[in-house]
C-alpha cells in the first residue's frame, strides 16, 4: 500500500531514529533509487508495480547470510602518535574517549584491548552502571558503587619494599612491614596479568600536589571506571596542554583489587595487598577494591618525599578567613577535619591531605573524601549539595525504587563515603595554596569523655599531643572496627609515616616557632560521660569555638588550669554553654570522672614511652602527672 497510494500527498520517509538493527539493515540495503521514490510525489500504477519488485528483491536479500557476512565494522583511523590523535580529537569529536594508542602501557607490560584515558565523567559513569554489578545513579546524580567485601583500609596488609637506597628512611615495625623486592615483582606481575584479561582499562593521568614546585605526575591504571572517576576526582585533573605534556609518569598506581594476592608469596598474610615501593615510585593493590587505599598512597608517598626538601606533609585539611589567615585541622578519619574545614565563611584549601612549606600550605588532592555516615543538609550543607553527578557515594544503601539515599543505614559498614572534585564546594579556592598558617587545631575524638572541647596548647604540649596523635577508631574506618576505640596515631597520621614520628615533630616545632602559630587542642569526641553513657558533643558547639579560635575571641580569654593534663581551657566561648568547657562539670559521678582522667593520663604516659629516647626534656616534660 506504501507504494501505490493514490493520495495526493503520499507518508514522506520516516525521519525518527529508531534502535532497530533490523530497520537499519533495511534501510542499508534499500537501492538508492527505492528510497527516492518513497520520498517523490506520488507515481502511477506501472511505476508502482516496479518499485515493488524492486522492494521486494532489496527485502529478499536481507534473509541472505551473505548480507551480513560482507558487513564489515567499522575501524576508526589509525594515528602516528599520541600527540596526533590529540590534535584530531581535538578539532573533531571532544565526547571520543577511547585512547586509539594501546602502546600508551608498553612500559609497564600491559597490552589490552582498549584504553579509555581521562575519559569522561559521562562515559565513566555509563561504564559503571553496564559493567560494575550493583551500580547505580543514585537520585541526587551521584554514582552509588560498592567497593566489594573490603569497606575500609587494610593496614595490616600494607607493605613497603625493603631495598638499599631507601631503607635506611623507613621506621620500620607495624606500620611500616618489610617486604622482599622480589615479593614486590611478584605481586606487581600478578597485577600486570590481570589487567591483560580485561577488556578495557582506565588510565589516570594527573597530578599529586597543588604548588608546582612540589607536583609529582601520577597515573592510575584500573580495570574498575568506578576507581579511575574517584581518583579522577581526587586527583589534581589536568588541562588539554599539560595531558598532552604528560611524558612519563612520577608515580604509579596498578590497582588489580579484583584479583588477588597468593598467600604463599614471602610476605603475604591473607589475600589483601598493598604494596609500595620508593625506589620504583610504584604502588600494587590486589585482593581489596577500597578506592581510599589509592589515595593514602599516594599521601605515603608524599610523607616519604616531602620531609627530604624540609617540607611538612600534614594529615590535616586546611582552609583560609577573608583577610588570608590559614587554619590547619589535624586529625584522623571521624574527628571532623572535612566537616569543620567546609565552613561558608571561609574559603576551603583542602580537606586531608596538606603540605606546609616556608612560603605557606598546599593541597595534596584536587577532591575530598568525606564520610557520609548520617549526612544531612542541616547538619553539613555544602559535603550534602556536594552529593550529585561527578561525585561518587561508595557502600551506600539507596531505595531500589526511588534511588534516594539513606544517609543513615550502617548494614553495609558505619565507613559509607562522598568522593567529589573540591570545586564542588563553593567556596573552595581556585588554586589549593594558601599563606602561612596562624591557627593549627589539633582534633581528637575522646572516647572516655575527659578531654576539654577546647584548650590552649603551649609550643611544647602542642608537640606531646602531635606525637601522641590521641583519638578513638570511629567504627568502619577499618576492617574489623565496629565501635570506637581509644588509640595513639602518631602525628595524627600513623598508618601513612613513612620517617620516625620524631622527624615529622621536629619540622612542626620549627614552622610554628618560625611563623608564631597558634596551637590548639578541640575534643569532637564525647562529654558527660565515656562512650556508651555520654553524648557526643553537638557539632554546633564544635562550630562556635572553631569560630571563636578565628574571630581572636579565645587569644586573649581567660583560662583556668585543669589537673592532670595541665590543660589551659577558657571560662566562656560565645555560644558554648559555660558548663561543658569543663568535662567534671558533666559528670553526674565525679569520682568516676577523677578515675577516667587518671585512666587516660596512664595510657598517655605508656604511649609515649617509645619517643622518649630522642625527645627533648621540654616536650616530655608536658606528659600528663598524674593524680595522687
């Protein structure tokens, strides 16, 4: 009937696109002269009885498997070069993101397939969701992934290469485990085979370290689009010119995490790996796909190079007032670095990782990782309005329906975490530098409730509470960790020293005594009792005595001398109720408190005993004494 209408105005062709391969196969095959009849005014009987055996003949074919047999792929055009494939891409389609030069991994021995390097965020996010079970976008735009049975770091599996020309630098012991050069090549070629099975692979290219005196190249090979758009996120992204500059890398990360170790390689105790060596400036990770272990790498590496040019690398975010006055916040995972950094009266420097040279402090990273754990827009409005497309919500729960995101369900861990590129926050700085630091605030988070929510530190306190490094393990931070414990993280930032914690204390006592800073300590921990009968102290109040150590209210406050610890607190911050700067006033058992202190006082006292040889009298005299 299509043929031998007789109405004056004839169906034109249809133009929708359609997804049928069987339409398009027709319409390949279709003569030229068919498809201009169909579009032409209309034609009389005689012309119509022709154009249907000729349909009839072009439609005929397509049940001849010769037809599909002669139908050949299309193969995009080869390039001399990589630079070459980059002016192409440049001037032609910006959405292509397949690297056509799969040579680009010869060094390293890996030959795929296919090599998407710094693709897009779409094309990343389209990956996932096809090739990564259980990905989903979440309803907020986020790009929900599940990092496998591991949901936290493994610092037990953590390893670093004893060879000659670095061992002499390495504190050697729990955190730092010697493993064989040759258990080193072993699980780096392990990685290397795996990642020659996959199909595709994503590369990484970008840069550790904002001020480019200090920047080192880094790249990131993954078979997972899940890890290559967290590190493109935390990573510092590249322009077109310095990708194009790139040359070879600094710094290499093989992350295999789907594969993993063989117990039986000297120096393995499970399946999990994380190996890191100095001397080829190269990291392995097998058996864990915890995209956080990318990124502590990378600060281990940085905590090995940085200290050799009399730079300190700092576990601590940072941002900066309107009048260029930097604050550093000290801490581990779940003291409140990240939320008590994103403050929309100050602009954001970074949320973890910093360096502090003789010209002012650095970021580390260009994103943030922050825990998402009962995350509220009332609570953390800029870390939540920070959850949507680009970002990534690693072992959330979301509604299967609706894909809304329960902030608040810990069944898969209490570790639930936002990745998302800094400028994602609005207030964060263009370049992640700022001048030199005026306030450093040093975060713990007091498991027995004794701790003050405030105190003044002296130069040689603030350097006994920066070895000592006390908190308490937030639960899901690590594996095996279900509720919080109180420990010692020498410099804030044990599991990533690479130098004895001396050498990190030394840089610090220095830059503070050189440029005057103001040494704080800020409990975020609990008051009114220990963990399990206290409360955690409200972040609001948290929030008032951060802004009151900005404003200058505290400088020049008045104190009062707490026992024990010798800690300097004030009589009264604005906005803080008066009663709870002294952590006895909370308690309903006042003996029971005495207890607690003197109990905190004694785990001080024994931790610090492995510094003492080294340490000058003036910092050990600002132990705790404790009370008779």
């Amino acid at each position: 009937r299509l043929f031998t209408s007789r109405s004056d105005h004839p169906p034109p062709c249809p133009r929708r696109r359609t997804h049928s391969s069987l339409v398009m196969l027709m319409r390949s095959v279709l003569s030229r002269s068919v498809r201009r009849a169909l579009c032409s005014r209309p034609v009389n009987q005689s012309m119509g009885a022709e154009l249907k055996r000729t349909a009839s003949r072009s439609f005929s074919s397509i049940t001849d498997p010769s037809v599909f047999r002669s139908l050949k792929p299309y193969k995009p055009e080869t390039y001399k070069d990589h630079e070459q494939f980059l002016e192409v891409h440049r001037k032609s389609d910006t959405t292509l993101n397949l690297h056509l030069d799969t040579s680009l991994l010869e060094p390293e021995g890996i030959h795929p397939d296919k090599i998407y390097r710094n693709p897009s965020v779409g094309l990343l996010y389209e990956h996932a969701c096809r090739y990564e079970k259980g990905t989903v976008i979440a309803s907020n735009g986020a790009l929900c992934a599940y990092s496998g049975d591991k949901r936290g770091r493994c610092p037990l599996d953590k390893r670093v290469v004893d060879e000659p020309t670095t061992n002499q630098d390495v504190w050697w012991g729990a955190i730092n485990i010697k493993l064989p050069e040759s258990s080193f090549m072993t699980n780096r070629e392990r990685a290397v085979d795996y990642l020659n099975t996959r199909e595709r692979l994503y590369v990484i290219d970008a840069f550790g370290g904002a001020d480019p005196k200090y920047r080192i190249k880094v790249r990131v090979i993954t078979s997972r689009a899940y890890h290559a758009l967290f590190m493109h996120n935390m990573l510092i992204r590249p322009t077109e010119d310095e990708l194009m500059d790139f040359g070879d890398p600094d710094f290499t990360i093989f992350n295999a995490g789907e594969f993993p170790a063989n117990r039986y390689t000297e120096g393995m105790t499970s399946s999990t790996s994380v190996s890191l060596s100095f001397a080829q400036r190269e990291m392995v990770i097998l058996g864990t796909q915890y995209a956080g272990e990318m990124k502590k790498g990378l600060f281990t590496l940085f905590n090995y190079l940085m200290p050799k040019q009399g730079v300190l690398s700092m576990h601590a975010s940072a941002n900066e007032g309107k009048d260029g006055d930097v604050s550093i916040f000290f801490g581990l995972s779940g003291t409140g670095k990240t939320t008590l950094s994103s403050d929309p009266e100050r602009l954001l420097i970074g949320d973890d990782e910093h360096c502090w040279t003789d010209d002012g402090v650095f970021n580390i990273e260009g994103g943030c990782y922050a825990k998402a754990i009962n995350l509220s827009r009332d609570q953390e409005p800029e870390i939540f309005d920070a959850a949507r497309f680009g970002s990534v919500l690693e072992n959330v729960k979301y509604d299967l329906i609706s894909r809304e995101v329960d902030y608040k369900d810990n069944s898969l861990t209490e570790n639930t975490r936002l990745s998302y590129p800094i400028h994602y926050i609005a207030n964060a700085k263009e370049v992640s530098m700022g001048p030199l630091p005026k306030n450093i605030i040093m975060l713990t988070c007091d498991a027995f409730g004794v701790l003050p929510p405030i105190a003044k530190l002296t130069p040689e306190q603030a350097m006994y509470h920066f070895m000592s490094g006390y908190t308490a393990k937030v639960a899901g931070t690590e594996m095996g960790v279900t509720e919080p414990q109180a420990t010692f993280s020498a410099c804030f930032g044990a599991p990533f020293l690479v130098w004895h914690p001396s050498k990190y204390a030394e840089l610090l006592a220095e830059k503070v005594e050189k440029h005057g800073a103001h040494c704080w300590l800020v409990n975020t921990g609990w008051s009114g009792g220990s963990y399990g009968t206290g409360k955690r102290l409200s972040l609001k109040y948290t929030r008032a005595i951060i802004d009151a150590i900005h404003h200058g209210e505290l400088e020049n406050a008045e104190y009062e001398k707490l026992p024990v610890f010798n800690l300097e607190v004030p009589t009264s911050c604005s906005r803080v109720p008066t009663d709870i700067l002294n952590p006895r006033n909370t308690w309903d058992d006042k003996s029971a408190h005495d207890r607690q202190v003197n109990q905190l006082a004694q785990l001080f006292i024994d931790n610090f005993k492995m510094f003492e040889e080294g340490t000058n009298q003036a910092i050990l005299s600002a132990a705790p004494q404790l009370a008779k």
